[in-house]
C-alpha cells in the first residue's frame, strides 16, 4: 500500500465536505476521482498533496513517498532559462553522472575490488534512471506540450499564464513522482496531446490520482473509480464506462431490496397494530417489535440525478445553405489560416485541430468581432445566429441572475423567465444571486438559458462544456441531440465531439480541411485508407487482377457467422462485470477486462477480413 487515509473527514465550517472515508493508492494503479462540481475532489488531493489538512482521520503512506502536484510545482525564478528549468528534474541524475566521472578518473589509479564495485552500482543506478536517455525524454514530453527546441533558450517570464501552467506540467511530469496527481490534466489541450497524454499516463510505471471531467479520457487510463457523493467516497474497480454501469446496477438493485423491506416492515406494522392489545396475541405482537427494532434497515438509495432537462428550438427553419465561404483568411497580426466550407442545413460541424492555429478565431471572424484579413462569408437566408464563448461565459455583473436574463429578454414576463432559468437548475434563491459569485459551471449555465431563449437556428459555440461536470455534459449532449438547427463548433471533448458531429472540420498549418464523417469515422479514414493501399499494393506486386478461386461470398459468410458468435460471447463477458464476483475482486476484474480486451481485438481482425473480402468480391 502506497497511501491510505483511514475514516477521513474535511469540514469547511458547519459545511461536511466528506466524512469518514477510506483511500488508497495501491502500486501503479491509475485512479480517478468522480462526482459532482463542489463535492471535494480537489480538496481531496489537495490532502493527498499536504497542502490541505485532513480534520478526522488517519493517513498512512510508505517512507521517502514522493507525490507531485501540478499547484505545487511553481517557479521560484522566472528569470531562468527554460532549459535550466527542465533540467532541474534530473539533478538526482546529474549527481550520479558526476559521481561515474569521479570513479572513472579514481580507476585508472585504484582497481581494488572496493571502487569497481562502486562504479557498477552507480552505473546501474544511473542506467535504471534513465541515465542516457533522460535528454530524449524531456525533448519528446516538452514538444508534444506545443513547445519548440527554441523556447528552451527563452526566460521562464517571457511565455504566457496558460504557457507557465502547460511548463509545469512538463517539470511535474519529468521529476516521475511516486504518485502523480492531476486536476484536470486535458484542460486547453488539443486533441494531438490529450492522446499522447494517455497514452504517457497508461505507461507512466508509478502511481496516478487524476480529476477529470473527459469521459474518453477517464475511460482509456483509469483502472480504478472512486466516486464522492452525499460526503460519502465508494470505490468502483474498472474504468468510467464499468463504474457508471455497475453503479446504475447497484442503485436498481439497492431500490429493488429497500422497496421489499418497506414493504415487509408495513405488514409487519400492520400486524402488530392488529395483534399488540389482544391478550393471546400480545406476545406475537412483541416479538414482531423486537424484530423490528433488530432489522437492519436499508437506505433509500440517493441518487444525485438534478440536472438540466432542456430543448433547443429554432424560431424559424431558415434557408438550406447556411453558411458559405470563400477564402476566408483569418488571423490578427498575421495570417493563420484560409478557409473555404459550406455548410448546409442540419449539419452539425466540429472544429478540430491544434492550439493557436485559429479556430476560435475562425468563429470570433464570423461572429464579426475581429475583421478578416481577405475573402469573404456570406449566412443564409432567415439564419439566425446563436453563440457561445467560453470567455464571454464567463461575464461579470452586478446583476442578479433573474436580472441578467429578464433584462435580456425584456418581452418575457417573470414567470416565463424563471421558468426558462429553472430549466438550468436555478431554481428559489438562486436566480437572486449576483452573476460574479457564480461559479464557472453556473455561469456557463446561465450563458445557456439565454442562448436557449434566443432559439436560433445556427449555434456557434467555442469550448461549451467547458466547466461543465460530467452529468451536466450529458445533459447538453442530450439537449443538442435532439436540436434540429445547424451546429458549428469548437471542442476539446472527443466524446462530446463523437456524440454530435456529422462532419469534421480541421484546422491546421494553415488550411481548412473538411471531413463529410462522424467523429469515429474520422479517426478511423487513415487505418481503411492502409488497409486499401496494402490490397492494392499486393495486386501491384504480383501483377495480376485479384485472386478469384476464393469464394469470396461463401468466405464473407463464414466470417459475418464468427463475428456474431464472438459478439455474443464479448457481450456475455461484459455482462460479467456486474457480478460481485468480478467487480468486487480487482485482479478477477483485470483478468476479465484484459480477456474482453483478447475477445475484441479477434472481432476487429474479422472485420478486418471482412471488408478485404468484400472488397476484393466488387473488384
């Protein structure tokens, strides 16, 4: 056991933030840490970090453990050089290099048994920690940040707040910490990084707590979910998907036993209320008191389901053609991208594609709130433009929340307005409240009534579910979905992004490329595209027209018979999951998690098969 905290409690005031809890941080296990905006998960590694306290409760961790924080690592001078800076993570290395150099020169002298031993176990010691490799390392972890080779050479005071943080990240992850804890790692990161990032951490051969609201994130690195709800921590083996579905079985189940146990004590009241003032049954009458007074009751089982539930209607249709441009060159100083794309009714667009190559900019150009540098853009007709930003979001008012839309929408009467904000949860007091002490989520919210109340046909909108918790990003989804306008936006959330886009628009090196696919799809172009190449390219070499002694229908029929077989038994494994048996045993669940991972892998080699053949049956 690397860390545990044993019936810990954090209070702020007469506010419990959790109670009694139990942790731990188990060998190289990769842990998320879930639950609703405010419910304590910063806080909680926060405590893991030292820098908050613990009230109740006890923490044991193993000697000399190191944990890294990203708010801790900070830079206690920002006149240095980048590359001083990074370096600094490797001083342990450094002094072992040094100490080798040392008993290099000493052995040219001494050869006594005492000083070759010594060489060989600095030697391992400096291999083991990577010695030789540790430059490579910081190159490859310090670019795919988005830096280049040069900004080493530049003073830590010249980059940017948002620069600093993603610098700090690189440190933290350099210095390989015995735990690595994360608040939300994938924050104004591009796609490109967010992937390498898992990757990085499924690799990373230590201990890693993160917070996170990236669902796909959650679901490609965590083996370990605990969640904090009502104050209360519980611990789901497996990754995001398995949590939410072994806790959606574990509340039927918990309703289904509370539902007969309530009805067992009614009829057991019922008794009792029949039999206690009757002579020969009193003693009957008791017992069933005493039982009752035995039975150890089971809790309703609360869910905290309070979300928003909302529809996203256009005033009026508009024309087909939404959007058109031509040559749309964008940038501020200078040029960053050019632009040609047509959008037409219903589709729904998600921009793609590294930081700072303009595609906020692209959506600020539209929205006319700086001027493009050449070419031009042209709505269609009856289009009207609904948009959100995730820096406008972010308004700071006087204002109560009641005040901020009703002032917006002065045509709307008070129970009109309050209604449209109860949609968004704010609901009592709440809409009294003054707009800047509303937290980021309750401001993104608010940014969503009054773009809900807008109905236009066209959304424009820059990084939606951004401060946003999980339930609430399912929520907008679920919203959007069902919206029957025409969406162009920009998102960091793949799983967002794989929920809604018809079609992928990618921003990069200074063009525009578009992609009539689903997210999936899209991702998925370059494996059919090698597939395709290495059929035709086995054509080429033989110099011939492909094989047709092969049966192709009678073998596509084999295969589409092995891959309904090998589906059925994923599904039957999956269903697994939810026993006791597996979800309750970590190692059992490994061992099940890493055979269904066997079982898909077949299925995707079939499918594979499966389309070779039938191309080769059109050729």
């Amino acid at each position: 056991m690397k860390y545990q905290i044993h019936k810990g409690s954090k209070y702020y005031g007469a506010t419990t933030v959790f109670e009694n809890i139990q942790f731990e941080i188990r060998n190289t296990e990769k842990i998320a840490i879930v639950g609703r905006n405010g419910c304590g998960k910063t806080t909680l590694l926060k405590i893991i970090a030292e820098t908050e306290p613990l009230d109740r409760g006890e923490i044991h961790k193993e000697n000399r453990l190191r944990i890294g924080y990203l708010a801790q690592t900070t830079f206690s001078n920002e006149d240095m050089l980048v590359e001083e800076e990074m370096e600094s993570a490797f001083d342990n290395i450094k002094a072992l290099g040094k100490r080798l150099e040392e008993l290099t020169e000493k052995m040219c002298e001494d050869h006594s048994d005492e000083v070759l031993n010594a060489y060989a176990n600095v030697q391992t010691q400096f291999e083991e920690l990577g010695g030789y490799t540790y430059r490579n390392e910081m190159m490859t972890i310090f670019t795919k940040f988005g830096f280049s080779e040069s900004d080493l050479k530049r003073p830590i005071s010249s980059f940017s707040g948002g620069q600093k943080t993603r610098l700090a990240f690189v440190k933290l992850l350099l210095s390989k910490p015995d735990v690595l804890l994360l608040d939300e790692p994938t924050n104004h990161l591009d796609l490109e990084t967010i992937e390498w990032l898992e990757g990085y951490i499924k690799r990373y051969p230590k201990a890693v707590v993160l917070v996170s609201h990236d669902r796909m994130f959650l679901d490609d690195v965590a083996d370990v979910i605990y969640e904090i709800e009502y104050g209360v921590m519980r611990r789901y083996p497996g990754n995001y998907t398995n949590y939410v579905n072994v806790k959606k079985s574990d509340i039927e189940q918990q309703k289904s036993a509370y539902a007969r146990q309530q009805k067992e004590i009614q009829r057991m009241e019922e008794l009792i209320e029949k039999f206690r003032y009757k002579k020969n049954k009193a003693a009957f009458a008791q017992s069933k008191i005493k039982y009752l007074e035995r039975m150890d009751r089971i809790e309703d089982p609360k869910t905290d389901e309070k979300t928003f539930h909302v529809r996203f209607e256009p005033r009026t249709k508009g024309g087909k053609r939404v959007l058109e441009v031509k040559d749309l060159c964008i940038g501020y100083d200078h040029p960053l991208c050019t632009i040609n794309l047509e959008i037409m009714q219903g589709n729904k667009v998600a921009i793609i594609g590294p930081n700072g190559k303009g595609k906020s900019t692209f959506m600020k150009t539209l929205m006319g709130q700086i001027p493009a540098l050449s070419g031009n853009f042209l709505l269609g007709h009856q289009i009207e433009v609904g948009y959100f930003d995730q820096e406008l979001a972010q308004f700071d008012s006087n204002q109560t929340v009641l005040e901020e839309v009703w002032n917006s929408f002065p045509e709307l009467n008070r129970t009109q307005v309050r209604s449209a904000l109860g949609c968004f949860l704010f609901s009592g007091e709440e809409v009294f409240k003054t707009v800047d002490c509303l937290s980021g989520g309750e401001k993104v919210r608010l940014s969503f009534v009054k773009l809900m109340l807008s109905h236009p046909n066209f959304l424009l909108m820059d990084e939606p579910t951004n401060h946003l918790d999980l339930i609430g990003k399912e929520a907008l989804e679920e919203s959007l979905q069902g919206y029957e306008g025409t969406m162009l936006f920009v998102s960091h959330d793949r799983y967002f992004i794989s929920k809604l886009a018809t079609a992928i628009l990618v921003i990069d090196d200074g063009k525009a490329t578009y992609y009539p696919l689903n997210y999936q799809d899209y991702i998925n172009k370059d494996k059919v595209k090698t597939t395709e190449s290495t059929v035709k390219e086995k054509d080429k070499k033989s110099g011939r027209k492909p094989e047709r002694t092969i049966n192709y229908g009678k073998e596509i029929s084999k295969l589409e018979k092995k891959i309904a077989s090998k589906e059925e038994e994923l599904e039957q494994l999956r269903e697994l999951r939810f026993e006791p048996e597996y979800y309750h045993d970590y190692q059992k669940m490994k061992e099940l998690d890493d055979t269904i991972d066997d079982v898909h892998n077949e299925i995707e080699n079939l499918m594979q098969k499966w389309e070779e053949y039938s191309e080769l049956m059109e050729a």
